[in-house]
C-alpha cells in the first residue's frame, strides 16, 4: 500500500506550512499506468473531455495520495500548501525550456507530465483556464521572459515576486494552484504563507475584515499580453477585465468566521480605498506577519505543490534566469473546488473556461 512519509499528526507538528508526501516506487509505478491510459485516448489535456475523464481517472491514484489531499483539501492538514515529490521527470525526453509562454497545445514532448499534474490537481478540485489568460489554456508555461524580468508577473525574475493570492481580483478564483517544476537549476524559491500562521490583533483583524479594499487584475490578463501566433484576441473576451480595472469591486482582505479565516490579497495590485492611514497600517502589518511566517522550498524537477488559494499567498525569490534551453521552467494549473457556482462566468454547462 501507498504510504506517506509522516503521519498526519506529524505533518500539523512541523514547523512550516508545507506539507510533504512522498511517492513509493510502486505509486508512481500505478500513476504511469493510469498516464499510459490517458495519453492513448487523448493528445492533449486543454479540452472539456480530457479534465471529465481526467477527474474520473484520479479516483484510481494510490490511496495514499488520495488520503493525503483529500485531508489538505478539507483543513484536517492545516498547512497552506502540499508538496508532493518522487514523480521522476526524463530531462532528455521532455526537451528544451520553451522560450515563451506561447507554445502549441497538441501532442507536446510533455503530454505525460501534463496528465501527471492534471490527474493530482484533480484531487482538489475542477481544473480550469481563464479566457482572459493564453485563451483559456489549463496549463500555463511559467518561464523567464527578458521584457517582462521587472514585471509582477510569472516572467520576472529580476525582481521578487510578491505576496497575493492567485486571480485575487476575481470572485471566481482557484480554490487551488499547483504548480509542477520541470527545471529550476537557477535554485529560485517559492514561497507561502497561511493566514494559520499569523499572529493577527483583534484591531487590525477588524480593519481587514472591513470592506475597504480593490484589487486590480494583474498585467498577465490583459489584451497585449496574451498576443499569440495559435489564436486570433476578441475584444468581447476582455470586457470584465476592463470593468475591473475601471470600477473594482470593493472587498474585505479577510473574511470567514474568526476560527476559519480566509484571504483575498495581492500585494502589487491592492489598495485602500480612501488611503486610510489606519487602514493602510493594517495592511502593511499583515505583509509583516506573511515575511515573518512564510516557508519557502526550492522545486526540483518532478516535485509538485499544491497551495491553498483561500488559506494560503505565495510568492517567489528573484533569481538569475539561465536564459536559453535550461532556463526555469514550471506549470500552472488552477482548480475550484466547485464548478457549478462559476457559470455566471462560463460560456455553457460544460466550459472550463473562465472570464
């Protein structure tokens, strides 16, 4: 049987928020069976049918795994993010970093690692793409772009990426992310936080919990960044975009029952409504809290994490890119643990796109 490395007891006893699972040769034997059927039927992984047969096709992963985030799922675990690792990437097989973002979609080299990442993200919830972000692709390439090294974006990597919670803008986003690293020799770290770990006063909690913030969408969702040689852009596709830009909604950056906080935060693109000194002080001390609290791990190839995109920010290290066929280069994929309450921003029953 598949077992972890530590008990669950162990994993809420460890001193950061990440937990670990390690995969036995025989689990991973199990999950290349269950890749082998998948990748006969199917030659690539961005279309409705792949994430429903997909999501069905998780149930058969080891036990084990299945236990482990299905109890990270459900808060047994408290830890704000699960990293997964003995999934054994082939660096020859896969091939060069790809220099962009914009690569094509149909029988990749990577086929096999992009059903891997699927069929765990599955375990958390429906995967899903934003319209707005590479045409609704689930898997985003996440690699060094020289334009883009100063940019709050993925791309940087000359300067460090903030805290925020993904797609913070957006009332619809992931519940979960993970992120599957293929290359990281530059040793760049990513890096989290729980809101669990926080030492908050009952005063600035209050602060935070008030409706007094707005989030802008990040530069990754807009028209000039998402320009591609495989699809042609529609206006129609950016126009919640730009009514975010021009008339945010305003939030609260914490919200749930005082036992059970979540968060709704992006460093870069978030503000106080009326500049509040007192307000803008609550907020700056809860950055404080998420450097003082955060935990940080440096991906090797095959190690997956999951992160908590209610529970948990995330950010990462700047860090010199190899630029050219060994730069970094990592996955993306987004999930909600509910799909049925996004429809209002689908195109139909059975979309897994996202505006």
């Amino acid at each position: 049987m598949e077992t972890t490395a530590k008990s669950l007891t162990s994993y809420n006893q460890a001193p950061n928020n990440i937990a670990s699972y390690y995969l036995s040769k025989s689990g991973v034997g199990k999950i290349e069976a269950l890749i082998d059927d998948l990748a006969t039927v199917f030659e690539k992984v961005e279309s409705t049918e792949f994430a429903e047969t997909c999501a069905l096709k998780a149930q058969e992963l080891p036990i084990g795994l299945r236990k482990f985030l299905y109890s990270f799922k459900t808060l047994q675990i408290r830890k704000g993010a699960a990293l997964i690792k003995g999934y054994v990437i082939d660096d020859e097989v896969i091939g060069e970093s790809p220099s962009h973002w914009d690569m094509p979609w149909v029988n990749p080299k990577v086929l096999r690692e992009e059903i891997y990442q699927c069929l765990v993200t599955c375990l958390v919830g429906d995967i899903f793409g934003w319209v707005t972000q590479e045409n609704g692709r689930f898997m985003r390439h996440i690699v060094p772009i020289k334009k883009d090294a100063y940019e709050q974006l993925g791309a940087s990597s000359a300067v460090d990426l903030v805290w925020h919670n993904e797609e913070a803008f957006h009332e619809k986003r992931a519940t979960f992310l993970s992120l599957l690293c293929y290359r990281n020799e530059e040793q760049a770290e990513t890096i989290t936080c729980s809101i669990d770990d926080c030492e908050i006063t009952p005063e600035i909690e209050a602060l935070l919990r008030q409706k007094r913030f707005f989030i802008q969408p990040d530069k990754a969702h807009l028209p000039e960044q998402n320009n591609s040689s495989l699809w042609q852009l529609s206006n129609e596709q950016f126009q919640l975009i730009r009514s975010h830009i021009e008339n945010p909604p305003v939030i609260p950056a914490i919200r749930g029952p005082h036992w059970e906080r979540f968060i709704q935060v992006d460093q870069a693109f978030m503000e106080v409504i009326d500049q509040d000194p007192e307000t803008i002080n609550a907020l700056n001390a809860l950055y404080t809290q998420f450097d003082q609290h955060k935990s940080s791990v440096v991906m090797s190839p095959g190690d997956l994490i999951v992160i908590d995109n209610d529970k948990s920010v995330h950010g990462r290290s700047k860090y010199q890119p190899n630029y050219g066929p060994r730069q970094r280069w990592i996955r993306r994929v987004n999930a909600t643990i509910d799909i049925r309450r996004t429809h209002q921003y689908r195109s139909g029953p059975r979309s897994r796109q996202l505006y």
